[in-house]
C-alpha cells in the first residue's frame, strides 16, 4: 500500500464545560477520543453514528477548524503540529469542507461571482477577468449556468445552493474533501443528483473523501470504506460490502438492523438498543457501548477495547467478544 493521504494517530477533541462567576473549568465534553484512522488518495472515507457521536467534530477537527486536543494528524505527508506559514498554506488549499447548510454556508451578501472567487483571491490566484472565467467555469463543472455567477444565493434553490458549495470546495482542485452531512438538508429526490455529481467529480478531478453522515443508505452508496462512531470512539472499520454483509460490533449491527425493510416477514429478529447514549460529558468507563450491550461482561466495564484486525476479514473491532458474538 502507498503511502496514506491522511493519517489520524489517537486523535481526540475535548471542548472545556466552565461554570462559576469566574467562569473555571469543571469539566469537558469528550467530543472525540483516541481516533485512529488511514485514508488512501482518491478513496471515500464513509463515517457514520447516531447523532451526536462526534463525526462532525471528526471532520472538522481534519480540517482544522479544530485543533485537536492530543494526537496527532498527518496529511500529505506533512504533520500537522509542526507546519510553518507556508506550509498551512497549503494544507488549506488541499483540504477543504463542504457543509450540512448550504445557505448557511454561503455569504448571502456576496453574488456567487465572488463566493467562488473568493479562494482565488485569497491564494493570489490570476487577475480579475482570469477569476471570472473560473468561475464560469467551476459553474458548469457541477451543471450550472455561467451567468448564474452574478445572483446571490437566496435566489436559488437548496439544491443548487449545495452545488455552488462543492464549486467552492473543488475551486482549487484540493486533494480531501470533507463531506459533512451534504446531503442531508436536501430533498430526496435532489440528493441522488448531488451524490452522482460528487461521484463524477471524484472520477475527473481524483479528490478523496471523507464523507460524514447519518443516513445508511447514502453511506453504502458512496464509501469505498467505512468508520462507524459511539459517543466519540470508532468502533469499527471495514470496507462496504463486509460491513453491511456481516457487521462485527453490536453496535453496528443494531445501527444497520434500524434500516427500513418494507417486506413485513422481514421485519423479525431486529436487533434494538435501550436506553439512551450517555453524556460525551460523563462517559462510561471501560467499553463506552457497555451501557446498551446485551452482550456487556465485567471486563467491558473496567477496559477499553482496542480497535484491533479481525482474522481473515477486512474489519477491525473494538469489541472484547469480536468474532464470538
């Protein structure tokens, strides 16, 4: 194997709880810990969870709009921690996000013409008419209109909205994408549209994913691999069709039982989960998953699993009991 594009080495994010009139810290929520992953240039990173569990955090904390709390985080080759001007630089230019809101995302006082000649600028990237014409460019890369440049986003649909986001994050042609929930604030019938252009876009422009969502049915659609997330941890990791064939952590197999079947003599012997997940402030000693795991010992309550290579599959599991349960 070549080396990864991205390397994440016990990474976590824990964001401070204060309280008091001097406002001190009595405590963290543990966002994200201790997660260690490898993505391969132009391969789609699925990762999945309950909301909640911390991808989003994940995926921002790549593309350093957090800095994480311990770990470390290497791309491209080069480490996060130890970057100079010039190189963060460019880890920005090769690293980008496309966000859950596309409205939100997108300046509303800003025509499109300068939302996507934003990146150009800031980087010194050609003159004034050199932008415009990639723009226009970047317009019909992801099948809109070039003269839609000279509108504003609220006179487009969400839809269209979302594809001016991914013109923005592929302005610069980066390296990683990080898709957080770009789908999920759209109609069903657009989010195929969105997905397929994200897929063709992959094939012409060789960008890598690391795509978040909740939605199962869009993750097997589009990952090549995935990372399923509890409560901050990655429990377990496996290419698609060995996940969604034979899921090795309890909690994978409840998540993928919670897919809709519309055949009623299917619907038997689904696997469901009590209680409720508990706080990322007050987490569970040992296996966090204990609390809910009809398959939980002693041991799950006093260690924590290590994310470990399971014999003769593709998955690893952080399971005490993988591969006996």
């Amino acid at each position: 194997m070549n080396q990864p594009l991205l390397t994440l080495d016990k990474v976590s994010k824990h964001f401070p709880i204060t309280g008091g009139v001097m406002r001190r810290r009595i405590g963290e929520v543990q966002a994200v810990t201790d997660v260690s992953l490898q993505l391969a240039a132009g391969e789609t990173l699925g990762i999945v969870g309950e909301s909640g569990c911390g991808k989003s955090t994940l995926g921002r904390t790549i593309c350093r709009l957090y800095e994480p709390s311990s770990g470390s985080i290497t791309f491209d080759g080069m480490l996060f921690s130890s970057l100079n001007k010039e190189q963060t630089t460019s880890i920005h230019r090769n690293l980008q996000m496309i966000f859950q809101d596309p409205y939100a995302s997108l300046n509303p006082r800003m025509p499109v013409l300068e939302i996507l000649g934003e990146p150009f600028a800031l980087h010194n990237i050609g003159t004034a008419k050199d932008r415009k014409d990639q723009v226009a460019e970047l317009l019909k890369l992801v099948g809109m209109r070039p003269e839609s440049m000279f509108r504003f986003p609220h006179e487009f649909s969400g839809g269209q909205r979302q594809r001016i986001g991914i013109a923005r994050a592929i302005a610069l042609k980066p390296k990683l994408v990080v898709c957080d929930e770009a789908v999920s604030a759209l109609d069903v019938s657009i989010q195929s549209q969105v997905l397929n252009l994200l897929v063709e876009l992959q094939k012409q422009l060789n960008l890598t994913y690391v795509f978040i969502s909740h939605d199962l049915a869009v993750i097997r659609y589009i990952a090549d691999r995935i990372a399923v997330m509890y409560l901050g941890n990655v429990v377990e990791i496996a290419d698609r069709d060995s996940l969604y064939r034979n899921p090795m952590h309890p909690y994978s197999r409840a998540l993928l039982s919670s897919l809709p079947v519309p055949d009623p003599r299917r619907r038997h012997g689904r696997e469901t989960l009590e209680g409720d997940v508990p706080s990322p402030a007050n987490p569970p000693s040992g296996c966090r998953f204990h609390t809910r795991c009809k398959f939980a010992k002693d041991i799950c309550k006093s260690k924590t699993p290590a994310l470990a290579p399971m014999s003769g599959t593709n998955q690893m599991v952080a399971c005490h009991f993988a591969g006996t349960i």
